[in-house]
C-alpha cells in the first residue's frame, strides 16, 4: 500500500432530485486524507449522498471534484469510469454479487479497477489480494462460497473486495451492518490504519448508524433533512450540540477518562 496516491473529494452545492423532491439541498464538503464519518438520521440523505460523491447519481447542481496528487482537479463525473475507480473504491449498503462466487473470487473482482476486464493478474495483484483478506479477517474461509455465509462474514468479504482495488479514496455505504460488536470495533481500528498508517495516508468516508463508532473518526459530517448540519471533530462541542439536535435530544455527548466522546441514549426524560 506504499505506493498509494493521496487523493481527497469536494462538493460544491450538490442538489439531488428523486421523484419530485429535493434530498440533497445545496451540500457542501471536503474529505481529505484521515477517516471521516457521515452521521444523520433515517431519512438525511446520507447515502444519497455518498452515491452523488461516487458519480453513480446525476446531480440537479453543483460539482464534485476529485484531487489526485500530481494532478489537476477533476470533475468525478467527466472522468472515464475505469480512470476514477483507480482512485475512489464503493461499497454499497447492500452489496451485490453473485453468493457462487467464492469468497477469494469475489474480492479478486476488486482488482479490475486496476487491471481492466482483460487484464492478467500479476505478483501485486495476488498480494494485494491477500492483503485485503487477512485486513478484513476472511482468510480462512476464503474457499467457501457467498451463499455460505452469514450476513456479517459476507459484509466482510465484500468490504474486501473494496480494499484490494487499493484506492486512495473509499467510500463504504453502512459498512458495519450485520456486524457484531468485536467485529465493529475490529472494522473501526481499520479504519484508522488505512487512514493513518498507510504512506501517503487514504482518504476514508464512511456513513454510520453507529454512533459510538462514528464518535472514533478523525472528522464527522452532520447531514439533515437533505442539508449540511455541520462538520468538524468529534470533540467540537459545536458539532456535538449540532449531532444532539439532529437526533431530536434523545442522545447526549459525554465525555470519558481520557476526553474522547462517547454518546449515551436518554431514555427518560430529563
């Protein structure tokens, strides 16, 4: 993973139009190199958006734009599909692909993006496979077939099909569905070792559920009601006061023993 880009995403006044109705109106961002983690409730349009980043939904307005280091700013949707998946990898809430597939053929389709559909595998591509088996802990099974799995073991085959394309720029949909607990935790030190410990660092956006577990990233992005609520980190009491009015004060912010945040439900009222 040494020799991966850095490479960072921007959105200029994104609107996005379905069925009639605006569900992103006028959103603005950066993600950078580090792991960022988009929040909101059932509804903000958070994977909508994170679609509308990846260029896989037409925009009303606006313009999302990809930096690739040593390169000029590129406009995600004007790119050539097999240029952009070398630098932004997807993973979809809901994955889709064949359950005969067997788990080492499944995350051998990550290398495509680097390969195209005719290209021949080589040394790198074989590691890169390996690499992304044993960062998600699916090695051992890598002979079983998709339909043999459990929701949470092919959730992690298919996030490592994400990570053998060896994009700089990954934008995981959900990611932690279907996983319990250590699974979460195991996905979240992730996280923060492909943002941080690969040289030069990757960019990665995640949208959550998990509260607790988005309060790990280096930055959170507040989406709501289609609209930029607010971004920043997770320890910015600004950012904290806005994550709490989202979810409508059923939550708190506190702090622990070592001043990270964690998030506690209020289950009486105050």
């Amino acid at each position: 993973m040494n020799g991966v880009s850095t490479c960072g995403l921007s959105a200029q006044g994104v609107r996005v139009r379905l069925g009639g109705r605006e569900v992103l109106q006028g959103v603005s961002l950066q993600v950078g190199a580090g792991w960022t983690a988009l929040v909101g409730p059932n509804g903000a349009g958070k994977s909508t958006l994170l679609r509308a980043l990846a260029a896989l939904q037409p925009l009303a307005a606006g313009r999302v734009t990809l930096t690739v280091a040593g390169e000029a700013v590129q406009d995600v949707f004007a790119m050539p599909a097999a240029r952009r998946a070398q630098h932004l990898a997807w993973l979809a809430q809901l994955g889709d692909v064949t359950g005969e597939l067997t788990v080492r053929e499944t995350v051998e389709l990550g290398r495509i993006a680097q390969l195209g559909l005719l290209g021949t595998p080589g040394a790198a591509d074989h590691a890169a496979v390996e690499r992304a088996m044993a960062l998600t802990e699916c090695a051992p099974w890598q002979h079983r077939r998709l339909h043999e799995l459990s929701g949470g073991e092919r959730q992690r085959v298919l996030l490592a099909r994400v990570l053998a394309t060896e994009a700089p720029l990954l934008l995981l949909d959900e990611p932690t569905t279907h996983l319990d607990a250590p699974h979460q935790v195991t996905l979240a030190r992730l996280f923060r070792r492909l943002a941080h410990e690969a040289r030069p660092r990757r960019a990665v956006l995640t949208v959550l559920h998990d509260l607790p577990i988005a309060l790990q990233a280096d930055q959170l992005i507040v989406l709501a009601s289609g609209r930029l609520q607010a971004s920043g980190s997770p320890r910015d009491p600004a950012l904290q006061a806005a994550l709490v009015r989202v979810f409508g004060g059923a939550i708190r912010i506190e702090t622990d023993s070592r001043g990270q945040p964690r998030v506690a439900l209020l289950l009486d009222p105050a």
